[in-house]
C-alpha cells in the first residue's frame, strides 16, 4: 500500500529565506505526487505536480518541487519566503486504483509551515 | 475553490440524529470524494464516486453512506452521528482528462457533534 511521510509538524522560517518542506513516499510503480496547501478556514488548494518528465517541478505562488527516486522523496521549495506562505502544506500521492479510471490520493499529515517577518 | 460549492458550512448537531452533507460542483468532473480531516490526522477518504449511482468506501466509511444521483451532486449522510463524527468535511473533484489527476477541494463543512 502506499505511503506519505511528513517527518516535521512544523516549520518555522524567517521572510526572505529560503524554505522546505519534506516529504517522502512509498508506492509500488511509478509514483504520480502532489503538493496542497490550505489557509485557515479554507480547503486546501493544489499547488503542483510531479507525473513524469523533469526533476523540478515549478507551481503556483512560486514554489517548486524536488522529485528525487532513489532517496523516494518529493520535497517543496521556495527561495525566498513569505509571511504570507504561513499555512498547513501536504504532500500526497495517488494510490490504489480504484476502478472506472479513478485512484485514490493518500495524504500525508500535513506541516505547518511559519513565516516569521 | 474551483466551482465547489459545500452546505452547511457550519452545522451542530446532537449525537443520534441524522446529518446530510451537501456538495455541489460546476465543472462536470466525474469522480467526487468526500473527506474528514482530524488534526494529527491529516485528510481520510470516507467515500468517493465515479459516476451518477457509482459509488465506493474509503478508509474510513463505518457510520457514513453516500448517494450521487446527478453528476454535479454528492451527499454525505451521518446516519446516526457520534462525536468521534465531530470533524471538518471536505468534498473534492477531478477527471483524468488531458492527464490531471489533480483533485479540487471545496471549502468544507465544520460539524460538531455534542
């Protein structure tokens, strides 16, 4: 079965300094992985992608994601953070096939990521 | 929130009573899941659906069923609710068109269960 490992709970961060945010996985096959993050109150929002192709992977609000297979990890960055980046971020990677084209996600338990100005 | 749309959003209830949760999308997605997320916890698939009256269980579907009867509705109903059904809901969306596997969340529902 698959798996999605957040190994920090919370982040800490001060504006203008580089960030990362550390995922790692465990799929059989070819792993398909995604980074959301969610604001207070809010659902979350996909930030980017990683399904084939080149090791980097750039999305919204410019961060950019780091496929690596051999050390199964997918972590997010960003050079220069922002205080308004302060919010829960998960790691997922999509599972089981679940039938009629459709897989499931399985999401890692997040981490808080805080920007201090 | 990507044309998600989730009702209640705010909802109390006693425990024993029947609860149904609402969501509604606009973009003709296919698959629709419905979520909880729990702190330490992060987000658990209750149950999703890949087409109008196709449906399946997630992880954690003891207590929940579920019912899509159009493409662009999918009901979560509590039968009998607990506290440990205390949680924040969230439905999402995607189609595997043009390769996106991505899903689209809505903005949930906070239910309480006292």
């Amino acid at each position: 079965a698959q798996s999605v490992a957040q190994p920090e709970d919370q982040v800490n961060v001060a504006e203008g300094n580089p960030l990362t945010v550390k995922c790692t996985y465990s799929v059989s096959g070819n792993p398909y992985l995604f980074w959301y993050v969610q604001y207070p109150n809010r659902g979350l929002q996909f930030l980017l992608k990683y399904i084939t192709g080149d090791n980097l992977v750039k999305g919204s609000y410019g961060f950019e994601a780091e496929f690596n297979k051999s050390q199964t990890s997918f972590h997010l960055k960003k050079p220069s953070a922002l205080v308004s980046d302060s919010a829960l971020y998960f790691c997922a990677v999509r599972g089981s096939y679940s039938g009629a084209g459709s897989y499931q996600l399985t999401f890692g338990k997040g981490t808080k990521l805080s920007v201090i100005p | 929130d990507a044309g998600i749309t989730q009702s209640p959003r705010h909802k109390v209830t006693e425990t024993g009573t029947p609860v149904t949760l609402r969501c509604h999308q606009t973009e003709n997605h296919r698959y629709m899941y419905w979520y909880r997320q729990d702190p330490g916890h992060g987000l658990r698939l209750i149950h999703y659906s890949y087409g109008v009256k196709d449906t399946d269980k997630g992880e954690v579907s003891d207590g929940y069923s579920v019912s899509r009867s159009k493409t662009e509705d999918f009901l979560l109903t509590l039968e009998s609710a607990t506290s440990s059904q205390t949680s924040v809901y969230f439905c999402a969306i995607s189609d595997i068109k043009g390769g996106r596997y991505e899903q689209y969340f809505g903005p949930g529902t906070r239910l309480t269960v006292t």
